[in-house]
C-alpha cells in the first residue's frame, strides 16, 4: 500500500570494470531506460545513473518486489548479459537506506575516490533527463534537490572536497601555491607520456594558454602540440625554451637527467629569477635532485607528489567522518517530510468526502427551503461549508503533528476508520446519512 | 597627558589581534571580517588621539618614544587597511595586527611625558618629517611581515613537508609582489622623510647634516633599501633572497628608530627633544 523509495545499482566495490563496461550507458541508452521506467505500471517514479564507477536506479513504488525484478530484467537486457552474472552484484536499498545512498553518492561519500567532484555534475545531469523524460515525480524531486543541498553543505562545512587526491591535480594546486594564478603561465612539457598529457591538461583547464612540447621523436611532439594547440620543439631547444618557461612537466623515458643543475643554475640570470616549477613524473628521474637548492626553483617529482596526496587522503578520511554526520542529519530531515507526505492522501479523502456531503446535503435543503434568490443560496453554501470545515479542522492538524512520530502510521488508521474514508461506498454519502 | 582615546586605540588593536590569530586557527571568514572591523574602530580611535595631541601640543605627537611608538603603530595599521583594499589577503591582518599591537604595548608601559613644548617643535617641517619617515615604516612594516610569511610558505614547498600553515598562507607569487609594492611605496616616503628632516634641521638648527648617530643610521638604512629595491629592479631579485633582504633592512630600521635613540647620544635622543628634556 505505502509508496517505497528504492535504489538498485552497483558500483566498483560490487562489480569490476568488464562487467560495469558493460552497462555503461550512453546519453540514448540512458533515454531508453526512462522510458522504459515510465511504462512499467509498478514503478511511480524513477531516475538513472551511469558513471563509468557506477550505475544507479532509483525508483519509487508500492510492488516493490515486482518492481525491483523488472528493473533487474531491464539491466540484463541493457548489457545484453544473463540475469545470474547480474543478480549478485547489484546491491539494492529501501527506505532511508536508499536516501542516504544517494546522499552519499551525491556528495561523493561513496566513490573510488572520496571527494572527487565530477560525480555531483554526473548526478545534476541524470537528474535532468529524468525531469525531461518526466519520470520524477513529487519525491524524487524532492530527494534530488536535498541530495544536491546535502553535497553543498558538506562541500563547504567539510575539508572533504579541498585537497588534492590525483597527481595531476596535486601539482596543480602546487603550481598556484607558487605562482597564484596560472594566467599568462608557460607550460613546457618535455616527453610526451600519457602521465605527462593528463598533467598538461589539467593545467589548460587551470588557465594555461601556452604550450611548447619537445619530444625525442620529433613527430610525436608534433602529435601531442597539435593536441593543445602548442608548439612543438625539438629537443635541442630544451634549454632555450626554459628560459621562458615557468612551468617544466618533465616524463621522458631517458636513464640520465636531462634537466642538469649548471644547466639550470645558468639560465637564472637570463629568467631574472622569475619562479620555476618542475614537475618530474620520469622513472628515472629527468631533473637532478640538486636543481631543488636553487632559489626560486621547486622540483617535485613523482613520489613527492604521492607524498603530498597520501597527506590529503589522510586528510580527507578525517573529513568524511564529519560529513557522514551530515548525511545522517538531513536523512533524519528527509524522513520527516517523507512522514508528513503520508498524511496528505488521508486529509485530501478527508476534505473530499466533507464537500460531498455539504453538496448532498445542500441539494436536498433546496428542494426544502422553496424558492431562494441566488445571494441567500450562496449564504447556505457558504455555512454548510465553513460547518464542515471548522469540524475537520482539529483532526487535520492532529493528523499532521503526529506525522513526523513513528506512531503516525497508527493516528491515520484510526482516522480512516473513524471517518470512514476506505469504503467503496464513497459516491452514496448521501444515501448513507439518510439511514442514520 | 593621559587620554581614554589611546587606551581604547589599544584595546581594540589587541581585540583585532585574538580575532585575527583565532581565524589563523579556525578558518572561519567571518572572523577576519569582524577582526578587521575591530581593528578599523581602533584605528579611528587612535586617529582621534593623535587629533586631540595635535590640538594640545600645537605640533605632531611624537616627541617622546611613547608617542613615537604608537605613531608608528597607528602608520602600520594604516598603510595595513589600505593593502586589504588592495590585496584583500585576510591572512596579512594575523601577522599585521599583532605586530602593530605590540608596538602600542610598548608604548602604554612608557611613562606619560608633561611639559611645555619648546618653540623649535613647533614647525610644520617636524611633522611632514616624522609623518613621511613613519609612513614609510609602516610600509617597510608590511614588507617585513609579508617577508616573514613568504619564508614560512616556502620553506614548506621547499621541503615538501606541509604543516598547518600551507594551506593558511597565500601563495608564493602574492607574498612577493606584497613585499615588492609595500618596497616600492615605502622608499619615496623613507627619501621624502630623509631631505624634509634635514630642511627642518636647516631650519631649526641652522644645518642640513650634523653626523648625528640617528642621520648616520638613517643614512644606513635608506641604503639598504635603495640596493634592495635596486636589486630588485634591475637584476630581478624575488622570493626568499628578497625576503631575507627585507628582514635584514628592517632589523636596521628598528635599530636606527629604537637603539639610536636609546644607545647612543645625539639630538635625536627622544630625552634631549622630550616635551619634558632640556
């Protein structure tokens, strides 16, 4: 009888990657899905979440066993996989169970990297195909838009969010420890690894505009600067171009430095002491350690900076305690406001059946009354009315306040039988009266 | 002459002072607003101070070292509010307002001096003298502290380790260019504070140069910060080795203002020129 709130899906703690490929949806995909949720009669209301770490349906119903196999049927056909490779790795949650998932995931509580911030954007936007397929509905509404408040709250009330966890994004937050703003900045990338790329691309989204690659093979570094709209240089040119640079991504598979300290030490003078900051992610190392004792030059290289996230992985461990205290806190809220919603059903039979019977009764006071002008009819309508109105106004507010209580679920029985409101009889209200 | 103005000037600077080292602490941005505010109220109440001296001495405030101390303080939080404007960098204020605290403690324990004032006090060159040399400390102040930071803050990326502070301080680039306009300002007023003193000793005394230790040391630290700022501008000197140049200068100032006076004997000797001296 009373509507659920169930989430089934599975993430990279249930299923490992081939399988989570598998369900990878694409935007259309994602399309076929919801309507696929608006046309099962079991389901009310429904939503759902494919991140390459996780897939997500979250659904409302009053069958929820019927539901939750048909959903399951609807991954088994989306991965084209059988029903028993899936059943054991999807988890599925009821309830408040259900609602402080998704405040987890929300506010990446819950994923492989906690604290990472796309999943918040990845959640907003299966959100809005779900309000464009119109498959939301009253509660998933509501329980999106707290999830949403929940992330913010926890994103500013906790350090959960403000440090880096990536590599990449470690020397990003070093770079703008050193040069403040990364506007303006020269990016030079010597060796052209992936590791490397990532790092460069992180620094384009921070504000870089100018890039120089140099690349042993030369047609490789013609390749990756083509990627980054940056100049490709050879290698020679490396300590010309550092003169310029300010910003030194080394990842070059050399077994000797290719940054040497006289090289460096030389090249000061010319740079006017401006800042300089090496990032070395080559094993071997590209820079000589020494390069770090030099005024105004920082080099960090690829343990350094897995030393500077192991800190911030510490660090954020002690977060998510805090935030944890948070989820729970506004799923105790949303509980409330789940209760509250219970009542309305129960109050509008209430008010239904009150006006039936002012019309019933009203109809027949006409045919009684004779002949009335139609200002005195609208004053017999507007007491009968206010009558009813004033009698149910006490029980209404009761049911409400008992709403939030545990023993709210007993008050609305009661309610229900005492007025009567779950016989089929409901269009004889007239009749009825009549009898008694 | 004791005043209510000057004790409310202290109070609110040493309110600022724990409202600022409480958000070093705790992070919260309303604190660093309120702390600022506070340190605002102090500043006008100081301001009204040295209005109200001014007006019962007939001259700037600053014959004695008391009065010379909270003059001091009161150009460090001035020259402070007017680089919040510009830098909005919260952190400055902890590192500022008890530095400029400090010095208005040091200047309540002095004794209050009484007396006339002698007639030669009495000129407009003592106050644009005192006014520009101690705006210029007041900026060579932010330079020092700016200084201080820097080094914190790069010693903890210099050494990978990250302590509290790292996350607290801005970055490197911000602290330097704090340091180099807070240079940039102070050195015209340090200059245009040098040539108005020795016009006022013209005046006064009937000679521009008299190898008083006080000119002598002076003449020190202005060419500190004029190799400094030569440095800088030239051979693009910044970050640490500017920061330590920074300090050593600032050292200096202190000594020529504070040891100057106390050490070594010369007109400049606040007991000398006191309202109450010979």
């Amino acid at each position: 009888m009373k509507t659920k709130i169930v989430d089934i899906g599975m993430n990279h703690e249930t299923a490992p990657i081939e399988l989570r490929e598998c369900l990878a949806a694409g935007p259309e995909s994602t399309g076929r899905i919801l309507s696929a949720l608006r046309g099962l009669s079991c389901i009310r209301e429904g939503m759902f979440l494919s991140t390459c770490n996780r897939i997500e349906v979250l659904f409302t119903s009053d069958r929820e066993a019927e539901a939750k196999e048909a959903v399951l049927s609807l991954m088994s056909a989306l991965g084209e996989l059988p029903r028993d490779t899936l059943s054991g790795r999807f988890y599925s949650l009821e309830g408040m169970d259900a609602v402080k998932h998704i405040f987890r995931i929300a506010s990446s509580l819950d994923s492989m990297v906690v604290g990472e911030p796309q999943i918040l954007g990845q959640i907003k936007e299966a959100y809005r195909r779900a309000t464009q397929e119109r498959t939301s509905g009253v509660i998933v509404n509501r329980l999106m838009h707290r999830a949403f408040h929940v992330a913010k709250r926890i994103r500013t009330e906790t350090g959960i969010c403000s440090s880096a966890v990536s590599v990449s994004y470690a020397a990003v937050e070093l770079a703008k420890k050193i040069f403040h703003s990364l506007d303006g900045k020269n990016v030079l990338l010597i060796g052209a690894g992936e590791m490397a790329e990532l790092a460069a691309r992180h620094l384009v989204n921070n504000g870089i505009t100018s890039m120089s690659v140099a690349n042993r093979t030369f047609e490789r570094a013609v390749d990756v600067a083509a990627r980054f709209e940056a100049r490709a240089v050879s290698f020679d040119e490396i300590a010309g171009e550092i003169v310029d640079a300010d910003i030194v991504i080394c990842s070059t598979a050399s077994p000797e430095p290719v940054i040497t300290f006289e090289q460096i030490k030389t090249s000061l003078r010319k740079r006017r002491n401006r800042p300089l900051f090496f990032i070395d992610i080559a094993v071997p190392r590209d820079v000589e350690p020494r390069v770090n004792k030099l005024a105004n030059v920082y080099v960090y290289d690829i343990d350094d900076l897995k030393g500077v996230i192991a800190l911030n992985v510490e660090q954020r461990k002690r977060e998510a305690v805090r935030a944890e205290r948070i989820v729970q806190e506004e799923v105790f809220k949303f509980a409330q406001w789940l209760n509250t919603l219970s009542v309305v059903p129960t109050i509008v039979a209430l008010q239904e059946k009150a006006d039936a019977i002012v019309q019933a009764e009203l109809k027949k006071s006409y045919n009684l009354l004779g002949h009335l002008t139609d200002t005195q009819k609208g004053a017999v309508q507007v007491l009968a009315r206010s009558i009813a109105e004033k009698v149910l106004n006490d029980p209404i507010l009761f049911l409400k306040g008992k709403a939030e209580r545990d023993a709210g679920d007993t008050y609305l029985d009661v309610a229900r039988r005492l007025f009567n409101l779950d016989s089929n009889r409901g269009e004889k209200y007239g009749s009825e009266s009549d009898d008694h | 002459m004791r005043s209510p103005w000057f004790f409310l000037a202290l109070l609110f600077d040493l309110l600022a002072t724990g409202g600022y080292i409480v958000y070093l602490i705790k992070q919260e941005k309303w604190v660093s607003r309120a702390s600022c505010l506070i340190l605002f109220i102090g500043f006008v109440f100081h301001t009204v101070f040295l209005c109200v001296q001014y007006a019962a001495l007939g001259t700037a405030p600053v014959l004695d070292l008391k009065s010379a101390f909270s003059f001091f303080s009161w150009c460090v939080v001035l020259v402070f509010l007017v680089f919040h404007l510009k830098f909005r960098i919260m952190v400055l204020g902890s590192f500022v307002a008890p530095f400029a605290a400090f010095l208005m403690i040091i200047s309540s324990a002095m004794p209050w001096a009484a007396g006339p004032v002698k007639p030669i006090f009495k000129s407009i060159w003592l106050t644009v003298h005192v006014t520009t040399i101690f705006l210029g400390n007041g900026l060579f102040a932010i330079t020092f502290v700016a200084a201080i930071m820097y080094l914190i803050q790069e010693r903890q990326i210099k050494r990978k380790r990250f302590g509290s502070f790292y996350s607290r301080l801005p970055s490197l680039a911000t602290l330097d260019s704090i340091n180099h306009y807070a240079l940039i300002c102070g050195f015209p007023f340090l200059t245009l504070g040098m040539i108005t003193g020795s016009i006022y000793a013209q005046v006064a005394l009937g000679s521009y140069w008299q190898w008083d230790p006080k000119e002598v040391w002076s003449l020190v630290t202005w060419l500190f910060y004029a190799a400094l700022l030569h440095e800088r501008l030239t051979v693009g000197w910044r970050g640490r080795r500017a920061a330590v140049m920074s300090i050593v200068c600032f050292c200096i100032l202190l000594f020529t203002f504070v040891g100057a006076t106390l050490w070594v004997k010369g007109y400049h000797d606040f007991t000398s020129i006191g309202t109450g001296g010979a």
